[in-house]
C-alpha cells in the first residue's frame, strides 16, 4: 500500500511543482527534479503514516475474537447451572481471560 500511495504521489508531486507551499522545504532545485528522491521520501512518510493501521485493526481483531469466544460460552452447555436454572452470561469481553 506504501509502494502505490508512493507511485502515486511521486507522480502528482512531479506533475505539480509549480505548488510552491507543497515542496521539500529541504530540498534543493536538483532534488526536486528527481523522481527517485521523491519516491523514497513519499515512501517514506507513507510507511510511517501505515505503521499506525497495524495495532488499531490489531485491537478491534483482539475485541471481536474476546466477544465471540464470550458468546461461544455462553451457548456452552458445561456452564449451566441447575440450582438456579440459569446458563452461564458473559457481561464483559474478558471473561475469557479471568478464567484462567
């Protein structure tokens, strides 16, 4: 995704340089030219833009995997309890981690 959003980049910035607010303030009048320094450096900001995906889907993975194990349980027929006649209820989604 880094590789493309780069391409993509490095096209439109090429395309658009007379956007004087939108260059490498670092960048010389060579640098600016080159498309192989503004590939890498677009990648660059694209891989550190992308690296923040990772734990955040990481996260909303781990929650979705906690609450269907909890509904898993819940449907477990192990877990009834016949004095109160009651199945057992998951009312948070780490249930499953304070069983042990």
């Amino acid at each position: 995704m880094a590789t493309v959003a780069a391409l993509v980049g490095t096209m439109w910035i090429l395309k658009n340089q007379h956007i004087w607010y939108m260059s490498d303030p670092k960048a010389t009048l060579e640098t600016k030219k080159d498309p192989f320094y503004t590939f890498f450096t677009t990648l660059g900001t694209w891989v550190l833009i992308f690296t923040n995906f990772v734990p955040i889907s990481l996260y909303v993975t781990l929650e979705l995997v906690k609450f269907w194990q909890g509904s898993f349980m819940e449907y477990d027929m192990d877990m009834y309890d016949e004095e109160q006649d009651m199945r057992m209820s998951a009312n948070c989604t780490n249930i499953n981690e304070e069983l042990g």
